[in-house]
C-alpha cells in the first residue's frame, strides 16, 4: 500500500541523489544481470549434448532462441504502459520470479516443446521484464553521473561472459546437466534479492521546495530578457545542464541512451539487446508528442494558464508572464539581429541584479497578496513592454481560438495508430536502412553466438576449448568497448562507419573458420570477431539516434525491436535449417550475408547522398 501511494506521488519534480543508495542500485542491476543471463550466454554450452540425445535438431534450436528475443522484444513494446502502472521495484521482483520458474522448469524439459514454453516464452519475458526495471531504476537515480553508475552495472554483467564458460565446464563435470541447471537456477534467487533493493527514490531524495523553484523560474524568465537572440536551447532552458552531463567517463561505451543529454542520445546496451525503459518510452503518452498531440497540450496550457492568472500565486504569474513574454522576445529579436548583445561584464552585473530582485519582487508579492494581476505585471516588465506584451496577449488569444477549430477536426483510429508508434518515421528510407542493417547485424550475432559451441563441436574441440574460445572472445570483446572512446575521437569516423567495420571484422572471422579448423586458427579468430563484437556492440545503439531527432527516439526503438521481433521469428530457423543440411562453411556464409547486404545498401547511400548534396552546394555557389 506504501509502494502504491509513492508511485501515485512520483513525478519528475525531484533531484535525482546521484550517489548514496544509488550505489546500491548500481550493484543490484548489475548483480540482477549477471544472475539471469547465463542460461542464455552460455546455451550453446548448457544443452549441446542434452538436445543431441532428445533429437532436438539445428532448427529447432535456433527458432527457440529466436522466439526468446521476439518475446523479449515485445515485452519491451510494453514498458510504458506497464511503469506507469508499477513501480520498477514490483515489475523487477515480478521478472526475477518468472525467471526462477522458468529455469526451473527448463531444467525437467523434455523436448522441443517444453523447451519452447520455459526458455522462449517464460524466460524470454521473465528476463525482458526485469532488465527494463533495472534499468528505469538506474536512470531513475542517476542524472549528473548516469553513464558512470550504467557503465559500472553492465561493467559487471559483462563479467559474465568471460567466467561463467569455466564454472560450467567445472559444474558439468562436478553435477552433471541436470544438476548444473539446477545451481544456475538457484543463482538466479540473487535476482530477487536484488530487486529487493530498488527502492522507491521517494525514501532516498527531497522534493524541490516551490519557492525555489518559483525564485529559478523567475531568474531564468529574467536571462530570457537580456539574450534575445540566444540559440532557441536557452529558451526551453533544457540545455542548461549539458555541460554538467557531457563529461564523459571511463564507461561511457557501456551505455547508450540519455534522455536528459539532448546532445548525445542513445540507448542502453544490452547483450542480447533489451530496450532501455524510459520516461518517454510511452508512444503516444509520452512527454514529446508529435504534430498534433503538440497543438492540444499547448492549447491546453493557454486554457489554464488564462484561469489561473486570476489567482495570485507566484507560479501562476511565472507561468503566464513566460507564455507572454517568449512572443515579445522572439519579435524583439528579429529587429534586433544584428544589435550587439552587451560585453561579459555587463552579463555578470546583469545576474547579480536579477537575483536581488527577484528576491525583493518575492517579498513584496508577499505582502500584496490582494493585488491585481496587471499590477504584478507593471512590477516585472517596464511600461512600454507591457504594452506590447497585452498586444501580443491578444494576438495569441486569437492563435489559440484558431488552433483550437483546428484541433476539433476528429482523428482517424489508422491517425491515432500512426501517432502511437512514430509511424511517420517509414517514410524516411535512410531510417528503414539503418534500422534493418543494426537488426540483421544482432540476428547474425545472436545465432552465430548460439552456435558457436555446435560449430567448434563439429571441428573436434572438446568443451574446455570451447570454453577458452568463448571466454576468450567475450574478454576482447569487453577491451574494445573499454578502449573505442578515447581512440574513436581521434580517428574522427562517423557512427556507421565504426558499426561497418565492427561487423565486417565479424564477417571476417567467420570466413576464416569456414576454412581453417587448427585450432591456434581458431584462437585467432576469437581475437578477430571478439574486436569486431566490441565495436558493434559500442556503435550498434548509436545509429539510429544519431540520425533520428530526440523526441522520435523512442517510437524509433520501438520500431526497431518490432522489427527485430519479426526478423528472428522468421528467419531464425531458416538459419538452423541450413545448419542441420549443410555443412558448417556454408552455414557461415549465409551469416555473412546479411552482413554483406547492410555495408552493399548502407555504403550505396552514403554515395548518392554526397553527391546529391556536392550537387546542392555546387547550385548554392552559382
């Protein structure tokens, strides 16, 4: 009944404790992690030999795996309905526990069926489920100091692939199948432990006290004033904290999206990929909607702000006087463009005024609590301005009746459907050609990691040598993604051109053991595709937000994992088709196709796109 009346509470008008408690959140994600995630990691490893008894075939292998991402995908579709719902704690102990039953059930599986219920359907959901609630959790902590605190968690996770080949070689030979299964499904109870220690940040933090922030509202309205012609960042007031936030840290390749960084925008990493939860991850709820969804909050808000300026709040008047002054500075500006906006000593002198008056102005509403709105007015703003502040007044009255007609036109349910998802965004094909490169290039890894046992058992290893080999690749692996971001500046490529060498490296590595089975071969080539995985694992998530604006980004990833849910669902077992009627070189080669088919299409429109815009700049020069 607490968590209930915290979560109705909740709202965004806190400052995140960037420290204390969070500490401990940073270790229960990453502890939640690495507890849920072998069973999938290491599968190949678990249930090689098990499958080959029961005749589960390459085919069937591979469309369980698939289903668990499609699953895991859809179950990410869902995040926002379901956090404004619940708190990340209860969705987080809810996860935990679907993935304790599921692994137990796995473990008493006897064939492909049972096997496609407990690992695709329950784990796969089980997992998507808490991994998003970890990572609200974080986000929901940390803001100054984010990428530190989510670069340590999946710092942690990240162990996993490196250690847990050895402990299961060393459990197969202590316990057994049945008996391993059951010690990793008991290590997955750490996870309800730790969902357990997310903790409502209600208990952990202040509220913001109102007359602070009314005191920063009105200091910040007074700074609109003096840089008309500022960059439109300084009118929302939302870049203020990017210099706070752009420092980058050790771990910065180990996270991906930042909602409150609108310079560089990106999404969690997660390996195989989980959506990152986050505020805006609503669709057509969200805090950024599009087209119209932007006309009726703004009618909304005019609606409001003309009811309340007849109480006498300090909030109140901020608020109209904001709404009222931004069209007086935005014409001021046009006339003034080219009006020199005053020397740095004169900003300085400029604040330190603003800020004892705005303690005075403060004082005095105070004490004239019975004053009339127009004279609080006079008070804020000289007399010639609040002139043509009441003129524009009356022109964005008449803006509003306008939007207002406009806005009573009735929409489409195929209208709201469009809005819900971002729909618009397929129409641009440069997005459909990102989109569809980042998600063939996880389908090549997540089945090529999955297979990977089976291959290198087909070649002869025994499993310690398979176990160095993926221990191996997955400790490469993590040095790259440690390393990329103080060699990526210097080397000065674009995102896409980072990814397409990521995955043609994988491409590469997969060539060479289509032919060559010597085993020192074998251990160069973990080196070969655990480089490239580093690499496409930092820039993967990068793409698309560097090409898509900040307020479509989550109907973009929504998108792109309805996409990948499709993609593996269908094609993942074509892939162990081929497996179980062709040989193991050309079950690598059709890997490598896809890969071919992203660089081909991606390579071929950054072509025409040069030389359409060499074209442009050519015209603009005539």
């Amino acid at each position: 009944m607490k968590s209930k009346q915290l979560n109705s509470k909740r709202s965004d008008d806190f400052t995140p404790p960037d420290g204390g408690w969070g500490w401990m959140i940073v270790v229960a994600a990453g502890l939640s992690n690495l507890a849920a995630l072998p069973t999938l990691q290491q599968f190949g490893l678990l249930f090689r030999d098990k499958f080959a008894r029961l005749a589960i075939t390459s085919s069937e292998t591979t469309t369980i795996i698939n289903m668990h991402s499609a699953l895991n995908s859809c179950v990410g579709l869902a995040n926002g309905p379901v956090f404004k719902t619940f708190s990340y704690r209860q969705v987080s102990l809810t996860g935990a526990i679907v993935v304790f039953i599921s692994l137990l059930c796995t473990t008493f599986s006897y064939n492909f069926m049972t096997y496609l219920i407990s690992i695709s359907i329950l784990y796969g959901a089980g997992y998507g489920i808490s991994s998003s609630a970890n990572a609200l959790a974080l986000n929901t902590y940390w803001k100054d100091r984010r990428r530190l605190a989510t670069g340590l968690s999946w710092t942690a996770t990240g162990l996993g692939p490196i250690l847990w080949p050895h402990i299961i070689t060393a459990l197969f030979a202590m316990f057994g199948e049945t008996g391993t299964m059951l010690l990793l499904c008991g290590f997955s109870l750490h996870s309800i432990a730790c969902a357990l220690l997310l903790q409502p940040v209600e208990w952990h933090t202040k509220q913001r006290d109102p007359k602070d922030k009314d005191a920063e509202m009105l200091l910040k309205t007074e700074h609109k004033s003096n840089t008309i012609v500022e960059n439109k960042k300084d009118e929302s007031g939302y870049f203020s904290q990017v210099s706070k936030i752009k420092n980058l840290s050790l771990f910065s390749s180990q996270y991906l999206y930042n909602e409150d960084d609108p310079v560089t925008p990106g999404y969690e990493i997660t390996d195989p990929g989980v959506p990152m939860m986050l505020r805006a991850n609503d669709g057509y709820y969200s805090q950024s909607r599009q087209s119209k969804s932007k006309i009726s909050s703004r009618d909304g808000s005019a609606k409001n702000s003309t009811l309340n300026s007849k109480k006498t709040s300090m909030s109140n008047l901020l608020e109209d006087r904001s709404r009222k002054s931004s069209t007086l500075y935005l014409n001021e500006s046009k006339k003034n463009s080219s009006a020199n906006l005053g020397a740095l000593a004169q900003e300085r002198e400029t604040k330190q005024i603003l800020k004892q008056a705005s303690l005075k102005l403060e004082e005095y509403l105070k004490e004239n609590e019975d004053t009339k709105p127009v004279d609080k007015y006079k008070i804020l703003v000289t007399a010639p301005v609040a002139t043509e502040t009441f003129d524009d007044k009356k022109d964005d009255k008449k803006k509003y009746e306008e939007e207002e007609e406009e806005e009573e036109v009735p929409v489409s349910f195929c209208e709201k459907v469009a809005l819900f998802f971002d729909l618009d965004l397929l129409k641009d094909f440069t997005f459909i050609n990102l989109m569809l490169g980042v998600t063939l290039a996880s389908f090549n890894e997540l089945n090529f990691s999955i297979l990977t046992p089976f291959i290198l058992g087909d070649f002869g290893l025994s499993k310690p040598q398979v176990a160095f080999f993926m221990s191996l690749l997955a400790g490469v692996d993590i040095t790259v993604r440690f390393c990329v971001p103080f060699v990526a500046g210097k080397i000065g490529w674009d995102n896409n051109t980072f990814f397409l060498v990521g995955v043609l490296s994988m491409a590469m590595g997969r060539v060479v053991l289509a032919y060559w089975q010597d085993y020192t071969v074998i251990i160069l080539v973990a080196f070969i595709i655990g480089f490239g995985k580093g690499l496409r694992t930092v820039f993967m998530a990068l793409v698309i937000p560097t090409h898509v604006p900040l307020h479509k980004l989550p109907g973009a990833s929504g998108l792109q994992l309805m996409t990948a849910g499709i993609v593996y669902l269908a094609l993942g077992p074509v892939v162990g088709w081929i497996k179980d009627n062709a040989s193991t070189a050309v079950t690598l080669h059709c890997l490598n196709i896809f890969t071919y088919l992203t660089a081909i299409s991606w390579g071929l429109e950054k072509y025409f796109i040069t030389k359409r815009l060499k074209k442009e700049a050519e015209l603009t020069k005539v």
